[in-house]
C-alpha cells in the first residue's frame, strides 16, 4: 500500500472519531417548572325559581275598577290596558362577566293589530332601569314589563265594533336576551 493511500485512510479514521466525539460535548442546561391548573368557564343563565317566578298572569286594568286577571280570549274594549310583569334570576358566573340585557321588538298579526299599541318595557336589574349587568348582580332579579293598550280608532266607521266579524290579533312571543360582552 502506498504511503499517501495509508495517509488518507489514517486522515478519515481521525475525522470519524472527531466527528462522533462531537456528540458527546455537553452544554449547559437548566429548566424551571410553569405550574398548571384547573381552567373554568364561567356561564351565563337567566333562571326561574321560587323568588323570581318568570311571567305572571296578564293583569287587565281598565280605569275602571283594581286590575283583574286577564285570561287569554277575553274581549277587550278600546282604552284597555294589558300588563304582564316579568322577573328572572340572573345566573353570573366569571370574573369581568358584563352582559347587555334587551328585549325583543313586540309583533302583532291579526285585524286588531293596528289599533292596539305594545311596548316591552321596564327592564330592570335589582329593581333599577337597566340595559346591562355584571358578575357582581348574581342572584338579582332581571325584570320586564309588557304592556298592551286598546287605543281608541277615533273612527266613525266603528272599525273594531262589528259582531259579525271576529276581529282579533296575536301577540307573538317577546324574548328577553342577557348577551355576554368583553371589551
């Protein structure tokens, strides 16, 4: 064998050993713990129970005499006044929970709608006016008010005063809505 074949066998056997002795150099290392935990989510819940009940009975109050219960399908004549109170408990849970509180836009379909007038109204937090709530109301009662008045036509036509004719009209249903804000 040749002096520079033996040259050149002796050079890569001296790389290979230095190439895998790299991997044995150390460097330094250190590590710390970040501690863990239990994540929750809060929630937000508008409940009934035995303080705050959900919705009454239509109350009907003619100026006439006290308020009377109201059943569904009894004839109303024009300056009748309907109202019917409210009341949920509101269920926070979270830190920096803030909620915006509203009620739906009141609809009527039927002959007798346009001459009755319909507002839900009266929102209230802990008995206060109220368009929003935070954790710190938890347990407090969320209050609304609907109110239904028999406006008067001023028609000389009787428009609502015809025997033959079933004229009435149907209130669909109002949602009151509590919706989660963060800024």
């Amino acid at each position: 064998m040749k002096k520079s074949t033996k040259g050149a066998l002796a050079a890569a056997a001296a790389a290979a050993l230095l190439v895998g002795g790299a991997g044995t150099l150390a460097f330094w290392t250190d590590d710390e713990s970040v501690p863990g935990g239990t994540i929750d989510a809060g929630h937000l819940d508008l409940t009934t129970d035995v303080t705050n009940t959900g919705c009454g009975d239509w109350e009907l109050d003619s100026g006439e005499q006290a308020p009377v219960t109201w059943n569904d399908g009894d004839p109303l004549v024009p300056g009748d006044v309907l109202t019917m109170d409210c009341a949920f408990t509101i269920d926070a849970q979270g830190n920096h929970l803030r909620a915006t509180v509203a009620a739906s836009a009141p609809s009527l379909t039927g002959s007798l709608a346009a001459g009755l007038d319909i507002d839900a109204v009266g929102l209230t937090v802990g008995g206060s006016p109220a368009t929003e709530f935070t954790e710190a109301d938890d347990g407090s009662a969320l209050g609304v008010s609907v109110t239904v008045t028999f406006t008067d036509p001023g028609t000389a036509d009787n428009t609502y005063n015809d025997p033959d004719t079933d004229i009435s009209a149907v209130l669909d249903d109002i949602t009151v809505t509590a919706t989660q804000v963060h800024s």
